[in-house]
C-alpha cells in the first residue's frame, strides 16, 4: 500500500532518499541495502584484527569511494556505506559512526578520533510526519587534513573546511571554515590557524 504523504510522487523510497526530500525508511529496497552495510560492517569488524587485506576487500566493497591508504580501526557503524566517500591517508579510529542517509564526504589526511559520528538522517518537526516514519537527510562535507578529536559529533547538512581542527566532545551544528580551531557545544571556533 502507497503512503497518503507520496500519492502523486512516482519516485521509490531510494529516489526521495537521494534526492534529500521525506522518505520512510522502513521501505524493503532501504532495508536489503541497510542490512548489507550491517552485514559487511560486521564482517569487517571480525576480520579486521586477523587478516588486514581480506578485511581491505570488504571495506572496499562497503564503501562508496574508498581511497589508497586509508584505515578505518573497528567497530564501523553506517546505514548503507555506499554513499560515503573517504579521501586518501585518511585515519579513522575506533568506533565511527556514519549514517550515510546522504552523502557523507571526507577529504584526503583526514584525522578522525574514536567514537565520532557523522549524522545526515534528519527528522521533521512536525510530529504526525514523525509517528509516520518520514525522514530526510543532508549531507555531510570534511575537507582535506581535518582533525575531528575523539567523540565529536557532526549535524546534517555541515560542512567543515580544510585543515581545521575540532576539539574532543564537540558538537557541530552549522558549518566551520578552513584553518581554525572550534570547540563546544555547539561547537565555536575559538583560534584562527596560519
């Protein structure tokens, strides 16, 4: 049975998703591709410590662009990992999160602490679309040599410039430009980087 909310929209649930408007998750597409990113996380996460390549062949299959040099340390958390793309000699440490709703795109030299999350699904105000399962997403930007310090946290829609550092806890709401420093939350930049 069609949703009342999308009667004169012939997109699937996938097409809405991509395109950032409402969708319902709960869609069976949605949830066989979900469950192939739980699926390869957890796989990742188990051969991981035994067998670096083979766990190398699964993470390139889970993500979307996956460049050289890049370690992911588990446990991985993401919705569908086919929408996040991470830069070369990017490091990502112990249990990161990306809800890749949308897309979540990391730059190259990246630095990312334990227990960050990257957090594109939004949810609408209005709380009768809520108790009918909408949501949307916007996506998430990290420029290039980006430092985000152990459990910062990263809003829909951010975008944080390049070489720009993040202090431990943070939560960041709204974009950071290139070369500063921003802690807090929200996070605030409190030093300019030369």
């Amino acid at each position: 049975m069609t949703h009342p909310y999308f009667a004169n929209d012939p997109r699937s649930m996938r097409q809405r998703m991509e395109a950032g408007d409402l969708y319902l998750a709960e869609d069976a597409e949605l949830a066989v591709a979900s469950q192939r990113a739980i699926t390869a996380s957890h796989r990742y996460g188990q051969v991981w410590p035994e067998d670096r390549e083979a766990a190398e062949v699964i993470l390139a299959e889970l993500i979307g662009s996956l460049g050289e040099d890049v370690e992911i340390r588990p446990p991985l958390f993401v919705d569908y990992g086919r929408y996040i793309t991470i830069g070369p000699g990017t490091f990502i440490n112990y249990n990161f999160t990306a809800l890749d709703v949308a897309p979540i795109t990391i730059g190259a030299d990246v630095m990312i602490g334990p227990n960050v999350q990257l957090l594109t699904p939004t949810h609408p105000l209005e709380s009768w679309l809520r108790r009918d399962k909408l949501e949307a997403a916007k996506p998430i930007t990290i420029g290039d040599n980006v430092w985000l310090g152990g459990g910062v946290i990263v809003l829909p829609g951010v975008t944080i410039g390049e070489n720009t550092v993040v202090g431990a806890g943070s939560v960041v709401t709204r974009d950071l430009p290139p070369n500063v420093v921003a802690v807090g939350n929200p996070a605030r930049i409190s030093k300019q980087l030369a």
